[in-house]
C-alpha cells in the first residue's frame, strides 16, 4: 500500500507540468505549436510570474520593474503594463527592457528590476530561513537527555551532518575546514532548494534558476575567492614555482606556471558549466516532452496515444530523475569547491 500511494504521488507530481502546460497553452492551436519557442520562453528569465493563459486570458503576478534613464537620469518603478516610452522590451533580446535614445540607438539601460529570477532567489531565502530556524527551536527546546531528532529535523540533520564530516572537514583536513564549514552548507542547501523548487511548474516554483548561467557564475565566482583568497603559500607556491624542472618554469618560457595559473579560473569555469548545462538540460527535456504529447494529437488519434504514452513514461522517468539530479548537483558543486579548497591549503613537505 506503502508502495502504491508513493507511486501515485510520484506519478502526480511528473503529471504537474502537464497540467500547467496544459492551462497555459489552453487558448492556442496546436497545429501551431513551436516546441522550441515554448522551451526557451520557460526558460528565460522575465519580468512577470506568469501562471496561466486560458482562453486567450493571461494570470500572472506583475514583479517592479526599476529602470534607469540614461538620458535624462530619472527613475522608473513600475510594472510592465505601464512601461512608459522611451523603454521598451527588446524580443531579439529575450524580452529584456532596452532604451531608445534620442539619436535613435538603442542601448540597455539601468536595470535593477525584480524578476522571475530573482523573485524565486527571495522565495528560495525565506523557506531556508523557515526550515533552519524551525530546526533551530526545536533544538533549542528539547531535553538534552532526549533521543535523537526524528522526521523532518533527522532528516535536516543527516544533511548537515553530511556536508560537515563527509565533504568539508574529509576534504579540507580537520586543521582548516572549520571556517569553511558555513559557507560549504549554505552554498549546498540553496542550490539543493532551488533545484526542488524548480521542478514545480507553478507558483511560487518552476524558475530556472540554477539554469540561468548568470546565477551558476556568481556562485562560482564566490568559491574562487574562498579558494584563492585564502590559500597559503604552499598553495601559490605551487602555482608560480612548482616541483618541475626549471625549463619547465623558467627558460625559456614559463610553461607550468602559466598552465597552473589558467588553472586557477578554470576550476570556477568547471563548476559554473557543470550546474549550469545539467540543470537546463533537465528542465529542456521535461517540457520538450510535455510539447510532444500535445504535438502528438494534432497527428491523429493513433500518433496522440502512441506519443501521449511514451511521452508520459519518459516525463516519469525524468521528474524521478531530476528529483535525483538536483541533490547530486548541489552535492557535486559543494564536495568539489571543498576539494579546490583543500588543495589551496596544502601542507609543507
């Protein structure tokens, strides 16, 4: 029974981006369905949180929108109804706001809207915030004779716990993995709770967060400066003057520490391309499945249920696999920004 119910909560929750794409695309034809329009316009970022189209009728949350004029300096706060001239949102540019100027070019001006993106980094904060200050109280309250936590506290624990003993202080050496610890957890919960509530296909989830490489870049960027800002001299050592012949890194060019240095950026480039593809990816395939089974009745009633069941077996397959994806992911980016750390606090030998 056990069994039954969980397979059937599953089987619901692979079925919701159906259903939402379904609300969605309920007003439009779909002989003139254009999957990869559809694919790319739930990716992207934007300045609504758009909920459904029905019959023709749009349900979104309108975001502030904060522009800048760059011609006249003056501020704009707003919602994307009442955009007032000269801005305008740019489709060759993804439907982000641009400015015509008075000689008639076009450039981006200062944009400090709060959108789709960013709305669900807010969500992300406050549920983190919840959960850890709910587990929190509960410590806090409890006898210190009382058994070990259970539910949805175990659970939380056997995370932290995870990152702390397994990734952190296994990687970095108990002599340094302490000042660490924080930011390793933090990076590792909130990809961890972005990429769920990115499988959630209606609000307040399904924005492609970890699948927007602006975001992945400035989580890479914060372990590089983790990384190299505090390595020690062993670590710069190893760099500028490694253990290698000398016409290797002196005469007649300074090969290794050059091919060290680009190692340096290379690291970070890794893992903001690793959690960037994967998590689009996922999320491409999901809808590009949900666009086929649409596709498929507009070819008549024997290609709809041929395509309509291996469509709906592949999106079960796929939710369950991103299910497991978003938790690899974020264990991926945290155990390898522990490794690059530790090596950046190499011991002397």
């Amino acid at each position: 029974m056990k069994r039954l119910r969980s397979l059937l909560i599953l089987a619901a929750f692979a079925l919701m981006p159906l259903l939402a794409f379904a609300t969605n695309e309920g007003g439009e034809k779909s002989e003139g369905l254009d999957i990869p329009k559809v694919v790319l316009e739930h990716l992207s970022d934007s300045y609504e949180w758009h909920i459904a189209t029905y019959e023709g009728k749009h349900l979104s949350i309108p975001l502030p929108i904060i522009v800048r004029n760059s011609a006249t300096g003056d501020w704009f706060v707003g919602t994307a109804e009442s955009l007032p001239e000269p801005f305008f949102f740019d489709e060759t540019h993804h439907g982000k706001i641009y400015e015509k100027m008075p000689d008639g070019t076009t450039e981006r001006p200062l944009d400090l809207s709060i959108t789709k993106t960013v709305a669900q980094i807010w969500i992300v904060v406050f549920v983190m915030l919840a959960v850890f200050l709910s587990c929190a109280r509960w410590y806090k309250n409890r006898d210190e004779k009382s058994e070990a936590p259970g539910g949805f506290v175990g659970m939380m624990e056997m995370f932290v716990m995870m990152i702390y003993e397994d990734v952190a202080k296994a990687s970095i050496g108990e002599k340094h993995f302490r000042p660490y610890a924080p930011y390793l957890l933090t990076v590792f919960f909130f990809i961890l709770t972005t990429n769920l509530l990115g499988l959630l296909p209606v609000f307040p989830g399904g924005a492609n967060v970890t699948g927007n490489i602006n975001i992945t870049f400035f989580l890479a960027f914060c372990s590089m400066v983790v990384i190299n800002l505090f390595g020690n001299k062993e670590y710069w050592k190893d760099i500028f003057w490694p253990e290698v012949p000398v016409f290797l890194k002196a005469y007649p060019v300074p090969l290794m520490p050059v091919i060290e240095f680009f190692g340096v950026f290379t690291k970070p480039f890794a893992l903001m391309v690793r959690l960037f593809a994967n998590m689009m990816a996922g999320h491409a395939i999901i809808l590009s499945f949900t666009c086929v089974i649409f596709l498929g009745w507009s070819m008549g009633v024997g290609y709809g249920i041929g395509l309509n069941f291996v469509s709906g077996i592949m999106m079960l397959f796929m939710n369950a696999l991103e299910l497991l994806v978003a938790f690899v992911q974020a264990y991926v980016f945290t155990l390898l920004s522990a490794v690059f750390i530790g090596l950046a606090h190499k011991e002397e030998e």
